[in-house]
C-alpha cells in the first residue's frame, strides 16, 4: 500500500525529506519557511479568521503562490473564533502545514503542501495568552488586511428583529469582555485603534451577497454601542465608520470545497502518510491535515486597502470597484451557482443521494438545475463584464457539478439552508416582481425548490423514512409548522404555513406579497403524500414548465 514501506508525517520534520514529497508529486513550498514566519510575526500584513477548508484551499495557496514568487515577505495568521479543535487538533500537530489536493474533472489529482499559514491562533479569552498575540497583532502598524470566512449565519445580530442574547450581552460588556465571535473581532479592532488608529481592510469572503456590508454593519453596531455606552473611547465609531482608514471591500468568491473525502484520505495514506484521518469535533466540524477541492476557482475583491495590500492579482484574484463585484456576486449567488446548489441539497437529501456528481446523472433533477439557471435564473441575471453569466453557467452545468471527483454531498450543502434562501432565490423572485419585462408568475422551478425545503424539514425522506437534518439555525422553529399535515386539506396547510410564507427573513420576501405562496403551498402539500410524492411532483412540475 505505502511507495516504499516508508511512513511520513507532515509537519517540518517530515518536510526535511523533500525529496520523499517531490517523488510523490507533491509541490512544495520554496521559500524559507522560518524566515517568513519570522517575518511574519515581526511584522504581520495579513490575518484571517476562520481556517476551515476554503481558506486553506484557496486563500493559503495563493498566498503560497506569492511566496515562491518572492512576492510576498511574510505568510498568513490563522485566527479560529468558532471551533477551537480545528487548531489543536489539526493544524497545530501538523506545524501548520496542509496538503491541498486538488481534484480535476479529468481524473487527474495534484497535491500541493501548503506552508503559508505560518502562526494560528484561537480568538478565545478564556486562553489569555493567545488573545494577547491577537491583540499585538492588531497593534501592529503593518498589518494591512484581516479577511474572514466565518460562513453566512457568523454576521448575524439578531433574529426576529430581536438582538440575539450574545450580541446584547457584548453591547453591555463592552470592548473588554465581549465574547461573541465578532464582539471579539470588533474588541481587536478597538486595540488597533487605541494603539494608533491605524488603518486596516476588514475583507469578508463568504459567500454571501454584499458580505462587505454585512461585516461593516456588525462593526457598526458594536463600534456605536460601546462609544454611546461609554465603554469605549469617542472617536472609535469615527474610525471605524467614517474616517475612511477602516474599509470593508465586498467581494465575490467561488470555489466548491467539500468535507474531507475518505478517498483522498486513502490517496495521501497510500503514499505513505499517516496521522491523515480527519477529525470530527465537538462542534460537528469536519476538519483534516488535508483539504480536497474542484479546480475552479474565482475571488473578486473590491480594491478599497487603506493599509496597502498583498499584490494577488499575480496569483489570480481579480481586483476592481465595487459595482463589479456586486454584480459578478449577483450572477453567481443569486442565479449561475448557488441557487443550484442549494436545489441539489434539497431534494438530494430528500431522495438519498450522497454525492452531488450522482445527482447531475439524475433526470429530473439535471432538468430542474438548468430549469432554474437557464430559464428563470439567466434573465435576470446581470452582466458583470469580467465574467459571462452564461458561460459561467455552462462551466458549472457541464462541468463542475457533474465531476465525479468532487466527493460533495447535498447533506453538507444543506447546512444553514433557511440563511440561504433569501439570498440564493430572494432576489431572483424580487427581480421579477419589480422589472415590466419580467413576470412573477412564469416562475415555476424555483418555488418548487422552496416547498421542497419545507418539505426536507419534516425530516422524512421520499422513501417514507426518517432522515438526519443537516444542522440550522431555525430548523427547530420551522418544523412544527410543517410537521403533521400528510393529507391535509390545502386550505388548513395554507393556514398552517402562513407565519413561514410571510417570512422576508427567510425568503428575502414574503410569499404571499409575491404572488407565490398558494404555489409553494401546491408543491409542498403535493409532495407530502406519502413514498414516492416527491420524485412524482418534481416529474409534474418539470413537464409543466417544459410546456410553459
């Protein structure tokens, strides 16, 4: 099984043998790793918040790019707020290395060492000595830029117009007991402005629509509350929000990671790796010494750094003004990508699928995501200029969700799907509300895919048994709205899924205003017949808008 007989680990004793690696076809990192991360923590430029699989994937790599280029003097901080164990348990026994193994539509797989996060730290108070290291790092005049990927819900304050308890608690506690994810991050923003003001691009590079407000907005939030409170000195809402040395660049950012894959796993392992299991925490992250991930990829960021910045263009992350990204966001949140994805979840779930490839094989199911990318998506879709909406589409239809080396699952894409949908359909169906030349009523796919998410939240599958949900944050709140309605009348169903229907924050509008309601009601009670209803609606309403 092992090339060799010959066990290796990776981390820098390991990496010592870099002939073991290059014989294995791994690239590696060539540059002095010691030096750079001496560097780095002399004079820090660039934090990120967040290591999960995206970030070490894509951000880490192209900042490796730049570093055997001689392009870039020093690596990447990594800051973990949400889950602790992803640092303990994985980088740090791998000295903060990671193997990106990138998995193309060819067959053809290429490993690369990553060595450019070179310090990681957990944003936790309760580990003082770590949060100082944070705090210095935010003193530091030469950091430039802190980037996040902390996922959709980690910008969230409030839920049913009411602040969520951890952020009203922070508001009370002020810059020096906060203890929420982004309390924290705005307490460490507080310290760069108390040691200097000194300007810095917070960059938010989840995918979410207008992500550059959103963290913006936080900061706001926290920055205003704390001076109107008196926990924090005047000036600092200034700094933060209108002295133009803190800016918040929207940006666009696209490429499929999923969970680590059991094959990659024995790919690396047959080389002769060992310690290479993934790691499931406490917290249900799925987290490895290795990411795996499609060959695609695509990072446009708003050119807004107050501080400078990393020259990635020479590692192929687009930079241009803000409209541009808006844009290139809409066509790829909003209609080219992640509607599609999202559909997939849904009823790949709800029909037992366990691969995302597998589900491009299925008829109804190819039909619905072209349905709602080409049909309903595309014309509303807006033409960036640096992207073609539709050749962009063509990729992802023919050849990013059909690769069959992509191990991506609907269940772990179905993960904060009620986040999602607003963003992913809301403005789609806003669109057509709103432009003459479009109707509301010719939609007929992606209110289909609504119902069926309400559908997936009865927690049984099409086979009439019981199926896991993938974790969310109001999945508990919507499931006795949906459960207990199999033959029902559709008027009680309506009455039943009213207060849901109406929900903007779930949706981005309310169904009912959008003339949508009755149909997802349709669709919804259709599929909650019994075994086999749900293969059966998609079939009829696919024929229907094939005929329409």
């Amino acid at each position: 099984m092992k090339q060799g007989g010959r066990i290796m680990r990776l981390n820098k004793e390991g990496l010592q043998d870099r002939q073991w690696w290059l014989d294995r076809g791994y690239q590696l990192p060539e540059y002095d790793r010691e030096a750079v991360a001496k560097e780095t923590k002399a004079h820090p430029v660039w934090i990120h918040f967040g290591v999960g699989n995206i970030f070490r994937a894509f951000m880490a790599e192209a900042a490796q790019k730049l570093l055997n280029q001689g392009l870039m003097g020093q690596g990447i901080i990594g800051a973990e707020g949400f889950d602790d164990e992803i640092i303990e348990n994985v980088s740090r026994p791998c000295d903060d290395y990671s193997i990106a193994v990138t998995l193309c539509g060819d067959g053809s797989v290429k490993k690369s060492v990553t060595g450019s996060i070179t310090r990681s730290l957990c944003l936790n108070r309760a580990k003082t000595g770590e949060f100082w290291q944070l705090e210095a790092v935010f003193s530091n005049p030469s950091l430039q830029m802190a980037s996040f990927t902390i996922t959709e819900k980690g910008y969230s304050l409030s839920r049913e117009n009411a602040l969520l308890p951890e952020v009203a608690s922070d508001l009370k506690a002020g810059p020096k007991r906060s203890e929420s994810y982004l309390g924290k991050v705005a307490a460490l923003l507080y310290t760069r402005f108390k040691a200097g003001a000194y300007p810095l691009a917070m960059v938010s590079m989840d995918n979410c629509s207008h992500n550059g407000e959103r963290l913006a907005h936080v900061m706001e939030v926290f920055a205003k509350g704390w001076e109107e409170n008196g926990l924090a000195d005047r000036g600092f809402y200034s700094y933060v929000c209108t002295s133009g040395k803190v800016t918040f660049p929207w940006t666009m950012i696209d490429k499929i990671t999923p969970r680590p894959s059991d094959d990659v796993q024995k790919i690396l392992e047959a080389d002769g790796l060992e310690g290479m299991t993934p790691v499931v925490t406490k917290k249900h992250t799925y987290a490895a010494p290795y990411v795996n991930a499609e060959e695609s990829q695509y990072l446009v960021i708003e050119d807004a750094f107050p501080a400078g910045r990393p020259p990635l263009e020479k590692a192929g992350i687009i930079f241009t003004d803000r409209a541009t990204v808006e844009l290139t966001e809409q066509m790829k949140v909003c209609t080219c990508l992640n509607p599609l994805h999202t559909a997939l979840a849904i009823f790949g779930c709800l029909l037992g699928y366990e691969k995302i490839c597998d589900e491009m094989k299925d008829e109804q199911l190819n039909a619905l995501v072209r349905g709602i990318g080409y049909k309903e998506g595309l014309p509303a879709a807006a033409d960036p200029g640096i992207l073609k909406p539709v050749d962009f589409l063509d990729t992802v239809v023919d050849v990013r969700l059909p690769n069959p080396f992509m191990p991506d699952t609907p269940q772990r894409i179905a993960t904060d799907t009620s986040q999602k949908l607003s963003i992913r359909f809301g403005g789609t169906i806003r669109a057509y509300m709103e432009d003459p030349g479009l109707d509301v009523h010719s939609l007929r796919l992606i209110p289909l895919v609504l119902a069926g998410w309400l559908r997936y939240l009865t927690g049984i599958d099409d086979k009439g048994n019981a199926m896991a949900l993938s974790p969310d944050p109001v999945a508990k709140d919507i499931a006795p709205y949906v459960c207990g309605l199999e033959g029902q009348p559709a008027e009680m169903v309506m009455e039943k899924l009213s207060p849901v229907l109406k929900n903007t924050e779930i949706f981005g509008v309310d169904l009912f205003k959008a003339e949508l309601a009755a149909l997802v009601c349709q669709d919804f009670c259709a599929m909650n017949q019994g075994p086999g209803a749900v293969r059966q609606t998609l079939k009829d309403v696919l024929a229907l808008a094939k005929e329409g």
